[in-house]
C-alpha cells in the first residue's frame, strides 16, 4: 500500500546477461563474437566476456568477468563460439549457474552445438525474443580417493576416462560396478561416459551411440586384452569404479572431458558416478536425435522411403 499522496514505486526489470565465450586463436571466432556482442548489447541485453579473453575481443563495452566460478552469476545464457573443446570450456562456465550453454559450432563436427556459423544473426535474434527451449543433461561427478582418502574430486559432460601414462606400457586395472568387482584389464585405459559423451571419445573406442533420453552410464575398456573387455551400459544409479593395481608401476592419468587432469599412482582409486548438477543445453529445434546423428556425422541415408509413402 502507498502512502497518501506518494507515487506508486515501479520495480524496474532485471536486466538480461549473456556471457560469450569463444576460441580468441580463431579470427573468424572473434569476428563472429564480435558480431553477436554487438547485436546483443542493441538490444540492450548486457555482454560479459572472460577477462583472459577481453585483450583479444576488443568489446569496450562488454563487461569483463575475472576468473570461471561465478562469471555466468544471473545469465540467462553462456554462449559459445567455437568447436566442441570451446563448448566444453563453457560448461566450465556455466556449471554452478543457472545459465543454459549455447554452442554455435566453429569446429568440424560441433556435436554439442545448436547451430552453424552462418545461422549467428538467427541465433542471436532467438536469444533477443527468447525463442529458445532449453533440456538438461546428465554430468558425471569424479572422485579420486589414495590410501582410503579423496585425493581429488572433479567432473564431466562427455566422459572421465583412466589412461596409461607410459606409451610403451598397459595399464593394469580392475574395473567395479556397484561395489563389486567386474574384470582385470592389461589396457590403453577404460572410458566411464554419459549419454552426451557416447558420441565423444566413448563412441571412438568403439562403445555404443546412447539417446540423449536414456539415463545412463557407459564403461568402455580402450583397447583392452582380455576374454571379457565389452562396453558396458549400466543403470544411472550405478557407481563405477577403477583401481590400478600394483602392477600399474607407471600409474595413469585421470582426464575428464579432456580438460581436467589427475596424476594417479598405483593404488589409486577412481569413482564415477552421476552427478546431481545436470548441464543445461539451450536448444532452438526440437530435432530428433537421429536426425542430428544424420547431419553431424554425414550419415548416407539414400533409399530411405519411409512409412508414410508405403501406405
């Protein structure tokens, strides 16, 4: 209630925020950002950029935001230029946030990417009407434990995957689900992936494409010499788990997503499992998975007729 004779108070609305995250080494990858920025602050939504990336961009008007934690803080949207490598350094971004990531591919194949160079006006007139959709995907959280203790805990969009540190040498594991042991590998290592990762390095090593809509969790042993050495798919509820042995006397190494390392040592232990912060993916269609499968990886579909011209 207002006072007699005072004004009524308007609360002025929040004002929008997307934060761009590009590959600064690509000219056409600036160009782009560059492009977006501008037509993004017309519309006066507010632009933040990286502050490791302000001295390439040149956007005086953009705010710079220093460090990962907290830069995409009450965006409504990171937005990344670039390859699939550049998207998931926007995950870093966005994770923590409320902010959905979306990927205009820059790269070769941009699985993770909503759109191509050349739709970038599209793209950024859909931010400005809010024309976009946005699904959450799973992420996978990783802990390391040494002697019984957690030594290191990170996480993942697409995979966490235990690889060999010697070239010349097997790494000698024992892959776990659940809380019992599965199979010893001599191997080049073991990929632990979601469903968004299937199509990543999981599905380079052979392991099996998942449907974004499946809830799951995929192990797929690299190049292993055993018997028993399938890729596995396990319930979404699983924890997954890998230990060198004694035998592994030149450890291994942890990589999540690539980006993410880890030193392990013999005896070390490796526990993968889903994560309670899903990745949210800003979408613009609602194409079917098997379409994307179709375009990202040039799939020769001639001779398909389809149901309906079959009567």
């Amino acid at each position: 209630m207002t006072e007699p004779g005072s004004q009524p108070h308007e609360v002025e609305p929040a004002r929008r925020a997307v934060l761009i995250v590009t590959h600064t080494g690509r000219a056409e990858a600036i160009a782009s950002a560059q492009l977006a920025a501008a037509r993004l602050a017309a519309a006066g939504i507010q632009v933040r950029i990286p502050q490791s990336q302000a001295t390439d961009l040149q956007l005086p008007a953009a705010t710079v935001v220093a460090g990962v934690s907290g830069a995409a803080s009450g965006c409504e949207l990171v937005m990344v230029l670039g390859g699939d490598g550049t998207i998931l350094r926007g995950a870093e971004f966005a994770r923590g946030s409320d902010a959905a990531l979306l990927g205009v591919n820059l790269g070769h194949v941009g699985f993770l990417a909503e759109a191509e160079q050349e739709d970038l006006t599209a793209v950024v007139d859909r931010i400005v009407a809010r024309s976009y959709l946005v699904e959450e995907r799973m992420t996978l959280d990783v802990v390391v434990l040494r002697e019984g203790r957690e030594h290191s805990r990170t996480w993942a969009v697409n995979e966490a995957s235990v690889e060999k540190q010697a070239r010349e040498r097997m790494l000698d594991v024992v892959a776990e689900v659940d809380g019992r042991p599965l199979s010893r590998w001599g191997c080049d290592g073991v990929v632990c992936a979601t469903p968004t990762g299937s199509t990543a390095y999981a599905f380079s090593a052979g392991g099996p494409v998942v449907w974004p809509q499946v809830q799951a969790l995929l192990m797929v042993p690299l190049s292993a010499h055993a018997l028993f050495a399938r890729p596995l798919v396990v319930a979404p509820t699983s924890v997954l788990a890998l230990e060198l042995t004694d035998r592994a006397a030149d450890g291994g190494v942890l990589w999540c997503d690539g980006r993410r390392m880890v030193d392990l040592r013999p005896g070390d232990r490796v526990e993968v499992r889903r994560s309670t912060e899903p990745l949210r993916l800003a979408r613009l269609q609602q194409l079917p998975f098997t379409d994307r499968l179709v375009r990202k990886f040039d799939l020769p579909v001639d001779g398909w007729r389809g149901r309906s011209s079959r009567g």
